[in-house]
C-alpha cells in the first residue's frame, strides 16, 4: 500500500510540475531536467513513469481536457431544460480554460511546432469531447427535443468551436468584449439554430 502510494505522489508531482513549466515555458522550451528539478525528483525518474518528453506532455494534456468535466456534466444536463444545459455546458468549460489560460495560450502559439504525435493526441483528446456531447445531442434528438437532420458531431464542433474562439479573443488577443453578452448571443444562435420548432 505505501508503494503503491508513494508511486502515485511521485507521478502526481511530476504532472504538476510538468503543467506548471509547460504553461510557462510551452512544451518545446521545457526539459526534462527542468521538470525533474522542479518535481524534486532524478531524470530517470521521470522517465521511468513516463518514458518520455512526449508521453508526459500527453498525461499533461489529458489531465488538463475538459472531458471529466463533461462526463459528469452530462447526467445533470439531462434531467435540464435544452437551453439551460447549454448554458451550464458553456459555464464549465470556459470556466476551465480561463483556470488553464496559460496552458492553452502557450499551445496555440507553439501548437504548430509541435511534432505530428503531440499533434495527433491534441487533437484526438479534443475530439472526444466533442463525441461526449454529440452524444448527449443524439439522445435530444431522439426525444425530438433537436431537429432531426441535424449532424450531432458536426454541431458539437460547432458549439464548441464557437466558446473557443470567445474565449481566444478575449483571453489571447485581449479584444474588448462584452463576454457574458456575446456568449449569450452564442448560445441563442446555436439553440435556435438546433432545437426543434
């Protein structure tokens, strides 16, 4: 037990002190040696969990997505009004990328940089949150509370693309934007864009 514990601090601390230098020094200005430091921890060590830069970088990625969130999300928003779980969806998820900023903000900038397996699991991390709630759209769809034609992939990408973009003009390229009217007017867009009339 006190193994299994002490394994599981030591890779905890990597991980944070992974997220901590990759958010401010992006995943290509940040060494191992650097992450091993700062964890209080020897390289190997580091590599003994992780085996590599790339690997730690991926758990990074996938502890920071916003799938956790959405899968616990879900159970509430199906018992919600369409428009209210649209809003709760909304709420969460840039509520979590303002708490991940400057993760995101140092990714966008280096993103193409990176190389094409980073690239690869980036985007198949992303992708699954848009299936989670594609999913929660296809049961809307079901109970006709959406429009029957509508692609549930395609309009999750959509919805999620549009909160995206609010959040980069605002957090990124520092736009001045009223944020809860615009992200209103998102909203309203996209549920009467999709929801059964």
């Amino acid at each position: 037990m006190l193994v299994v514990t002490t394994m599981t601090n030591t890779k905890d601390k990597i991980l944070k002190s992974a997220l901590k230098l990759f958010s401010q020094k992006g995943y290509l200005g940040t060494t191992t040696k650097e992450i091993a430091k700062e964890a209080g921890v020897a390289e190997v060590t580091l590599f003994r969990y992780f085996l590599s830069k790339e690997n730690l970088f991926t758990e990074v990625l996938k502890s920071q997505s916003f799938l956790p969130t959405l899968q616990d999300l879900i159970p509430k928003l199906r018992k919600m009004d369409y428009l209210d779980a649209l809003e709760t969806t909304a709420k969460y998820y840039l509520d979590l990328l303002k708490r991940k900023r400057d993760l995101i903000c140092i990714m966008h900038t280096e993103m193409f940089q990176y190389p094409s397996q980073i690239k690869s699991i980036h985007s198949k991390i992303i992708h699954e949150v848009y299936l989670v709630f594609a999913q929660y759209l296809d049961e809307l769809k079901k109970d006709e509370k959406i429009r029957q034609n509508i692609n549930t992939e395609q309009a999750s990408l959509a919805y999620f693309g549009m909160l995206f973009s609010l959040f980069i003009k605002k957090e990124l390229l520092k736009k001045r934007i009223d944020l809860k009217r615009t992200l209103q007017t998102y909203i309203e867009i996209f549920y009467e864009g999709t929801r059964r009339i």
